[in-house]
C-alpha cells in the first residue's frame, strides 16, 4: 500500500539521515548581544567568526575532516538571557561557547558552565572568552572552563599606565565608565596604578554612567570640561563609547582620550578628524601593524561585509588555536580541548601567543596606537574610511605584559 | 559659570524635544481619554521613516514628509483600531495601544533589522554655531530648539486662533455639545490622533540623528514621556512644557553634582551609617532614577500634576 509519494519521502528522509552524519560539524555558539543597543557589536563580531572559521579552518581542511560553524545566540546583552540562551545552546547539542561583550553576561555565563559541568560530568561545556576583560575571570573566580583570549583589564591598564607615566604632559586626569563590571574595574585599576608610578596626576573626575542608556553625552563632556581634565581614560565599547567621543567633539573638548575599544566599530566614524592626535587605543593589534596575512584578511573582509570593518585579530586567534587544539587532541571533547589549549603557543602574525596553564588568560603583545592623519606609509590604511588611521606609539611585548595570577584552579 | 550655561542649554534642548513628544500624548488623552502607550513608537517611526527618505532625496523631504506619513498612519490606526477598541471601554484601548507598541517594534525589526540605521545630521547643520566661553554649541542643537520653539507657537495658535482650534478645545470638554452642533466629532478625534502622532515623528526625525536611530529607541524614550505628563498634568499643554524644560535639566544637572547621598541627608542634619553602598551613590549616579522620583513625589503630594485641571 506504499504510495510513490510516500517512498520518496522515505527515501529522502534516509538521504537526509546519512547526508547529516558524514557533514557532522564542531559547533560554537556564539552567545552575544544580536539586539538591543549593542546589536551592532555583536553583529560585528558574528561576521568575524564566520569568516575566520571559514578562511582560517574550513578552507585548510576543517577539524579532522569536519567543518567548523559558529552560530549566533542573541543575549541582548543581558546576564539573565544569557543563561537561557545557554540552556538553548545546550539543548542543541552545542558543547563550545563564546562570548565576549559584557564582564556582566561573562560573570553570569562562568556560573552556569561550571555549575552544569560539575552536574554533567558526561557532557562538559567549553567557555570561550574573547573580549569580557574583568580581570577576576582569571583570578578570584577563574575556571578550568574557561579561556580568555584578550589581555585583561589589569594588563591592560598596567601598559597604559606604563606609557602615561612617560608622558609628563599628563596632569589632570578624568575616568569614565560603564556603571558595571568593567567600567568599575578600569576606573579601580587607572587610579591604583597611576598612585604608584605617577603621584602628580591628579584625578580631576570619577563617573559611572548606565550602561547602553545613555543617548546623550553632553552633560557628561560638560562636567569633565569644567573639571579642566587634559586627559580622559575610558574602557567604554559599543555606542557608548561613539557617542561620548561624538558629544567631546560637538563640544569642542580638546583633551586626550586613552580608550580600549575605539579602533572599531562605528567610533572613528564618529570621532573623523577631530579624533586627530587625540584619541589613542591599546588592542592586540590594528589595521597599520606590519603583518603577513592579517592584512589581506582584513582588506578581503572589509570588501565582503562593506559597513561592517574587521576589527578582532583575536577572534582569528582563538578560532585558530581552538582548531588546533582540537586537531592536536584528535578529539572534540571538551575536557580534551581545554587540556591541549592550556600551555599552547601559537605563533600568529604579530608574535606568539601563549595560553597561560596557571589561569587560563592568553598572553600577547599589545600596541598603543594614535589616531593620525592617513600618509601610506606608517599610516597605510585608514580606519572606517576616514581619512585617518591608526600609528603605533608603544609595543609591548608579550612577556611585558604578563602579570602574576591569584588564581587556584579546581581541576577536574 | 561656563557650566551652568552649557548646562542650562544642554538641558533646555533635550527638554524641547521632549516636549514635542509629550504634547502629542497629552493633547491626545485630554480630547479623547486615551493613555496611548504607543505614543513613543511613533516617535521612533519619525525617526525610521525620516530615514529611509534621507537616504532616497536627502534630510529636507524628509523633516517634512516623514512626519506628515506618521500622523497617516495615527490617523489610520485611530480610524481602524482605537474606533472599534474604543466600544470595548478604556481598558480595551490600553491594552490596544501597549499592544500596538509591540507589534511597531517587530515591524521595525522586521524591515530595518535589529542592529541601528546609518541617520545623519545633514552636512550642512554639522558644525559649530556659536562659542560660549570656551565649549562649542552645535548648529544642529540649534537647529532642533528652533524647530521645537516654532512647533510650540504654531500649535498654540492653531489652538486659539483658529476655527478647528476652538472646535477641539470644545470637543476637549463638552464632546456631546459639540456633536449636537453639527460637527464629526470622532473625525476630530482622528485628526488630533493623527496630529499628535505626527508631532511625536516630527521629534522623532530630528531626535533619531541627533542621537541614535534603532529599534530600542521608543523604549528608551516611552517611559519618560509618561512622567512629563504625569509631572506637568494630564491633559495640560502648558504643564507638559513647564515639566518637559524642568525634567531635561533635572537630567543634565544631576549628572554634574559628585556629592554622595550622604551629603545629601547631612545637610538635612542626618548622617548615614558610612561605607554601605547606598550612602556611596553619588547624584550622577542617581540621575537616571530622578525623574520617576520627582512623578512619584507629584502623584502623592499634587496628584493633579504642576498645571493640571482635574483630579484624575
């Protein structure tokens, strides 16, 4: 009584049964704002993903025979939803995790893999940080489960720090932050810092705005004017750095920014010539580093997604090093991976990188890098079409940047 | 000094822009009764439609159709939503306009995508105005109170001087009258909807590029727009300018004052036990909470609101 329709759709059902199992995939979930004020980011780094899984692995041969693919869960940048879009990720059979805006939803997210791995010993979860830079993620709260591929806050202030200590035009100070995580940490590690090495910097300012809510920075540009600041640090990311660089500018602030983030991501649109020499930026690399294959990598991006500009050197170098830690361990087990990450050196375009075993925080060389008038030589390329890029001030090298660890990691 | 002016500007602008929102809320619950939570999706409309018509014929069309294509679609969810809702009673209608706020949002997402749109400020408004002292004003903050203050006097005389003026301040109060007079009254009502909507998008098309044009935006902005009302007085224009001015600088001011809740209570002569988080939050911190503490303060010592008529 078999009707023809009926064996085809068996047929296709068995097709599609054997197809699924010989494309069998390693799959990430990248657990990020896709909506909400941070969509943008989110967004942004999405495309990197794909694309460095696709040109960095797939196209050399994938992970043991299989492709890698990085899907997008939508957090809305809240610690709540993350923890949902965990469960939903889990419940897909996803066995690795990214994520990386917001020490918040990173804070959250460590909790639940911890507290799910120490109940599913069986079936494990690996958290993958690229960008959330609270520095307690690899100390007091570290996790075997967790890796983090951008320096941390406390690395990242202590360079900072190193170079403002030279610079003796610096004299009044003012902080600006994200009323959470992150922002407390910059502002707790730029004032302890700068105690140490310079005592004359006088901090003029202190402020903690909400995150993601604000629209309008002009009171805020207001207040660090009359505090008569020549110099402003800020861990800001996203809009919320775009748009106090845009309201410094409407209002024709003339003090230096020392930022995190503004090398991407819509700020140098917002910033454009009244960012020069003005606004600098510590990152793990940028478009006017000497490198090999970074470079084409990200002029092809910027072509592919136009609007969108390549911004993450390490997302490249997560992507890599997960795909080899898996191809090392010859497995796609979780608890396998973490151990064959922990202690790697993998050597990129701008040195090595080492995944520190003690805490788990990768180790890289860092640049200080100034917003400058694009020239084709050391300036090469601008930044978001601008007219102006990014030159290197400062390097600092891997070993420099490594800081001790408080961490005591339970080990499975 | 220099402070206390760019301030006072800084908090007098944001204050007009809110007062374009909120007369439109107030204008359309004073003649119809109706709270209509969806009230700042149709700024965020402004802000889209503006938009994509910049992006077609540039920024000048579109300060003028836009808002023009807002207040259509008011006029069309008037006519073929709040009508029929509106038999059902007031809950119906709430439930319909919070309703409707998110179905706008979902459209938003759907067309325009998730992620905020590409609005400028049109080349020829980007730009320095004038120096006072030594902080630059920008033309387009220029620019956005003029359009507020010119909205403002041609809403006042459109209400006083003109015939459909006093035909809707009568509908305001004695609707059955003005029906037994002869005129359609619920076509009136779909006007002022219509004209309230329009004037939440015309903040909207200069709002969405002064800041940022995204999907979050009528959010941000909805709940505030309620506490102007509530603030100035249900159904009161004048109050809803008053609250709006005050509330904008409330918010700008309050960013500048560093001194802690600690200060605060020692200059009432109470001294807070030290180091607990709370006595650490400084007003800056606070200047977000200040608004809803200011309608809360008014709900219970003036629940009328700063100039308004009834108890309601």
């Amino acid at each position: 009584m078999k009707s023809p329709f009926l064996n085809r759709l068996a047929l296709a059902a068995s097709v599609m049964l054997i197809g699924g199992s010989a494309l069998a995939q390693v799959k990430i979930a990248y657990i990020d704002p896709l909506s909400g004020p941070f969509a943008n980011v989110g967004e942004a780094g999405l495309k990197g993903f794909k694309e460095a899984a696709e040109i960095l692995v797939n196209q050399k041969g994938g992970i043991m025979g299989q492709k890698l693919e990085i899907n997008g869960f939508d957090n809305k940048g809240s610690p709540q939803e993350t923890q949902l879009q965990l469960k939903a990720a889990i419940d897909q059979g996803y066995r690795f995790v990214t994520l990386g805006n917001g020490s918040g939803a990173a804070h959250s997210l460590i909790d639940a893999v911890n507290k799910w791995n120490a109940r599913n010993p069986d079936k494990t979860v690996l958290f993958f940080n690229y960008a959330a830079v609270d520095p307690t993620l690899t100390n007091e709260k570290c996790s075997f489960w967790h890796f983090r591929f951008d320096a941390n806050t406390e690395m990242k202030m202590e360079a900072i720090s190193n170079f403002m200590e030279k610079d003796k035009t610096i004299k009044k100070l003012f902080i600006i932050g994200q009323d959470y995580a992150h922002g407390h940490q910059v502002a707790k590690y730029t004032k302890e810092m700068l105690a140490a090495k310079r005592k004359d910097i006088k901090i003029v300012g202190e402020d903690l705005h909400p995150i993601g809510r604000v629209k309008d920075f002009a009171p805020y540009i207001a207040k660090i004017k009359a505090s008569g600041a020549d110099t402003v640090m800020t861990g800001n990311w996203g809009n919320d750095l775009s748009l106090l660089i845009k309201a410094a500018k409407d209002a024709g602030l003339k003090a230096r920014f020392f930022t995190y983030y503004a090398g991407g991501l819509g700020t140098p649109q917002a910033m454009g010539a009244a960012g020069e020499n003005l606004v600098l930026q510590l990152t793990e690399w940028h478009m006017n580093v000497p490198t090999k294959n970074t470079e084409k990598f990200a002029l092809d991006f910027n072509k592919k997604y136009p609007g969108v500009w390549f911004y993450y050197l390490r997302v490249n170098n997560m992507v890599e090093m997960v795909a080899k830690a898996m191809n090392t361990a010859k497995s796609t087990d979780p608890k396998a991976v973490a151990l064959a990450l922990e202690d790697m050196r993998f050597q990129n375009d701008t040195g090595e990188v080492w995944m520190r075993k003690s805490d788990h925080q990768a180790m890289q060389p860092l640049y200080i890098s100034i917003f400058s008038k694009a020239d084709g030589k050391t300036v090469k390329h601008d930044s978001e079409g601008t007219g102006y890029g990014w030159k290197t001030l400062a390097t600092i090298s891997q070993r420099d940047s490594q800081l001790p660890t408080s961490c005591i990691m339970e080990r499975p | 000094m220099e402070f206390v002016a760019i301030s006072l500007l800084n908090g007098i602008t944001y204050g007009l822009l809110l007062f374009m929102l909120s007369s439109g809320l107030t204008l359309i619950f004073s003649m119809m009764g109706i709270l209509n939570f969806a009230h700042a999706s149709f700024y965020m409309l402004g802000a889209y439609f503006a938009y994509q018509i910049s992006s077609w014929v540039g920024f000048w069309p579109g300060l003028l159709v836009a808002p023009l294509l807002v207040g259509a679609v008011g006029a069309a969810v008037e006519r073929y939503g709040l009508r029929r809702a509106h038999r059902f009673g007031h809950v119906a209608e709430l439930l319909f306009t919070f309703g409707l706020a998110f179905v706008v949002e979902e459209v938003v997402h759907l067309i325009w995508g998730k992620v905020a749109v590409d609005y400028r400020i049109p080349a020829e408004l980007d730009g320095t105005l004038f120096t006072l002292f030594d902080t630059s004003f920008p033309i387009y903050k220029g620019f956005m109170m003029l359009i507020s203050v010119g909205m403002l006097v041609a809403l006042y005389a459109l209400l006083t001087r003109t015939r459909i003026g006093l035909i809707i301040q009568a509908a305001l109060t004695k609707p059955d009258m003005v029906e037994a007079l002869g005129h359609n009254v619920p076509r009136i009502f779909m006007l002022v909807f219509g004209g309230g909507t329009a004037l939440a998008g015309l903040a909207g098309v200069i709002g969405g590029n002064a800041f940022v044009t995204e999907p979050g935006m009528a959010a941000a902005v909805g709940s505030i727009v309620f506490v102007i009302v509530v603030v100035g007085g249900l159904g009161s224009l004048g109050g809803a300018f008053v609250a709006s001015l005050l509330i904008g600088c409330i918010q700008t001011f309050s960013v500048a004052l560093s001194i802690s809740i600690t200060d605060v209570f020692a200059l009432a002569g109470v001294s807070l036990p030290a180091g607990s988080q709370v006595a650490r939050l400084t007003i800056t911190q606070l200047a977000p909470v200040l608004p809803y503490l200011l309608m809360v303060a008014i709900l219970i010592f003036r629940p009328r609101g700063l100039m308004g008529a009834r108890e309601s």
